[in-house]
C-alpha cells in the first residue's frame, strides 16, 4: 500500500506540470492581443476597397507594428467600408492628416494597414477619423486595365 | 413468421437503445448532483488523479514528442518546396494546439485510462464488490464513480496542454536544431499567428469535453457491465470504441462551431 502522501506529492507535481505547460503555451507560444482597451484608442478610416483584410491585421507605421484592424463594417449609405483601427498610445502620437494605405505583404501574403504620417500640428486621438485612404489593389483589376490599355494601343 | 420477429427485433433494439442512453443519463445526473462532503471526498480523487492523470502522462508526453518531431519533418519537406520554411513553427503550433493536441491525447486517454477504468469498476460488479458496499450503506456512486469520474474530467486538459507543449517542443527540435530553421523566425512566426482565446483556450475546451465523454463512458461502461468475465472484455472494448468515436465525432462538431466564431 502506498502511503497517502506520496499520491499527494505526484499529483502535486502533475498539476505544477501543468500550469508550467500552460505559461508555456501562453506566453511562448502565442500572443495576448497586446492592444487592450487602457493602452490604445480607437481610429476610423473609410476605403472604398478593403480586399482581404481581416480583422487584427498589423497596422504599422514605416513598417513598425502600432496596432491592429479591430473592426471592418460596411456604411450602408455610402457602401464604404469602415475599418476601424486600435492603435497603441505609447507609440509616438500620429498626426491628424495622417493617410492609411492597403498594402499586402510579399506576393502572396495577407493584407496589412500602413499608416503614413502627416505634418499636422493636431494629433489623432480616440475616434478621430483618417481621411485620407488608399484602398487595397486588386491584381484582377490591374490585370483588367492592363489588358484594356494593350488593346488601346494596338488600335492606334 | 420469421419476418415479423424480425421486425420486432429491430423495434426492440431501438428500444434498447433508447434504454441505454437513458441510463446513462441519469447515472451522469447522480454521479455529478451528489452531497459534496469535500473534506472525505478529496482524498479519494487525489488517489484517482494519480491513477488516470500521472500514470497517463508518460506515454501522453512521449506521444506529444513523437508527433511534433513528425510534424516538424513532413512540415519541413512541404514548405521547403514553397520556400516557407520559415513558416514551420506556425504550422506545428496550431495543429497541435488546435487539433491533434485535444484529440490524440483524448484517443490516447480513453486508451490508457478509460479501458483500466472500465476494467476496475467491471471486475468490481463481477465480485460483487459494488454490491457490498451497498449493504454497508456506503454510496458506490459517491465512493466509486464520483471519484474517477472527476479524475478524469480534471486530468485530461492538463494532459492535453502538456501533450501541446511537448509537441511543440518536439517541432522545435526537428525544425531548428537538426533541420536548421532559424529559431528566432520560428518563435516569432509561431507567436505572431497563435492566438491564446481562439487556438489554445478553444483546445483546451475541447479538451474538457473529450475529458467529460471518455470518462462518463468509461465509468458507465464498467457499471453496468454484464457480470461475467468476457462482459469486462466487452465493455472494455466498448469503452474505448465508444470514446475514440464520440471524440473524432464531437470534435468535428466543436471545430465547426468554434470556426463559426462562436
């Protein structure tokens, strides 16, 4: 018979197993969204195209990472669609005109938001609005124009 | 003639049918509503975990470690022909955590555990153990089944989340220390794709309910298993026949709802 202790022991260590196995997975592993609601504000900016973006796609600045989308919505009057984009605070504070690009990363890759910063002398705070966009490419859509103007110039 | 007895046994199997997941129904509802005395109680499952959860864990790491390495060596293979290599420890990251972690640990636990399980309470049925502490007005439900049955649904996301980090482990060996891949961009890759609420917290739900069905089966199985010794085998084939098909089933289910954003 063993004693009761040493169950108690092994158990203990089997749940410790656990909760290690756990913070692995937690923090090695994957990304708490880093964006919480104390530490960034929210930002809208209406695009004409959003094509592949999904929602916590990065936004960067120059590159560097500042945020991510949080919401895509359709404004049912003007058939935009609406991102909304949650930016860290402690990021260096981003001018008022400044303008937000579609980009896509690499040849295949997903699409990501790439904010351009303005001269302004106001900053953009929670709620503001970006005015200024540039919605995403549509390769279909170059192809199309592409092949059209070939056309044009063959007549000529 | 023959034709209607036919028949008949059909509607009779469906009754029998309808019987048995009635049973087990209500054995769930009394094994789960009991008198909590907690203080006699933990013991008990302490004794328990030890057997389901501990001795389970050397073949669940074991496993875990052997499939990342796979993982980490056919990944390899296929994403080197894309040049993507660099997208290894997303790949290993998310069909564990996602996928394979949840259900071969389940498969592996209904092996392990659920048959030993089945096997104990059977052979306690059959010498009519169950049947003595009832004269001695000891509940079985609460001395028996309650204990293993917590057990279970205790140790099989631990195990699961172990069986993960392993894996991933083992995806890491393959991947960077013998195959070469860069190991900043593979944990960087990994963290930047796996996301805690939607790839882990949803296995480790997963996890909870394999736990839930293969325990409840294989406590239900040894309980009302026919009194004789090939009853034990059969219900012990029944158990993990029975577990390994509810997790494969309930885990196409739980996919579609949790891809449903749900």
């Amino acid at each position: 018979m063993i004693s009761k202790r040493f169950y108690e022991v092994l158990v203990g260590l089997f749940m410790i197993a656990g909760m290690l196995a756990l913070f692995v997975l937690a923090f090695k592993v994957s990304n708490f969204s880093q964006y919480g609601n104390d530490n960034s504000f929210h930002v809208t900016a209406a695009f004409d195209n959003v094509g592949d973006l999904k929602v916590r796609a990065p936004v960067t600045v120059a590159g560097v990472r500042v945020g991510e989308v949080y919401k895509i919505d359709l404004d049912p009057k003007t058939f935009r669609a609406n991102v909304t984009l949650l930016i860290d605070k402690n990021e260096s504070a981003l001018p008022d005109d400044t303008s937000a690009k579609i980009l896509t990363a690499g040849l295949i890759g997903a699409n990501y938001i790439s904010l351009l910063p303005g001269y302004a002398e106001n900053m953009l705070k929670e709620g503001s609005v970006i005015t200024e966009t540039q919605p995403a490419l549509i390769l279909e859509n170059v192809i199309g124009q592409f092949i059209y103007h070939l056309d044009d110039k063959k007549k000529k | 003639m023959s034709y209607i007895l036919k028949i008949q046994k059909l509607g009779q199997l469906g009754l029998e049918f309808c019987r048995h997941a009635g049973t087990s129904g209500v054995f769930l509802l009394q094994t789960i509503f009991r008198k909590p005395r907690l203080i006699r109680f933990m013991p008990l499952l302490i004794e328990q975990i030890y057997f389901v959860g501990v001795l389970s864990l050397i073949i669940i790491a074991l496993s875990g470690l052997f499939i990342g390495m796979v993982m980490g060596l056919q990944g390899f293979n296929i994403l080197q022909k894309f040049g993507a290599v660099a997208q290894l420890g997303q790949l290993v990251a998310l069909s564990v955590a996602r996928e394979l972690g949840p259900v071969i640990s389940a498969l592996l636990f209904a092996g392990r555990a659920g048959s030993a399980l089945t096997a104990e309470i059977g052979l306690m049925q059959t010498t009519e153990q169950v049947a003595s502490m009832e004269m001695m007005a000891v509940d079985p439900l609460w001395r028996i089944i309650a204990p293993r049955f917590w057990a279970g649904i205790i140790s099989m996301p631990i195990l699961s989340i172990i069986f993960s980090a392993v894996a991933i482990f083992g995806g890491f060996i393959v991947g960077v220390e013998w195959l070469g891949v860069d190991a900043g961009q593979f944990w960087s890759n990994m963290q930047a794709s796996v996301d805690f609420r939607l790839d882990i917290v949803n296995g480790i739900i997963k996890s909870v309910v394999f736990g839930f069905v293969c325990t409840w089966i294989a406590v239900y199985q040894g309980y009302y298993t026919v009194p004789t010794a090939s009853g034990i085998g059969r219900a012990t084939t029944k158990t993990v026949v029975y577990s390994s098909l509810a997790t494969l089933g309930l885990d196409f289910v739980l996919t579609a709802m949790m891809l449903g954003g749900w």
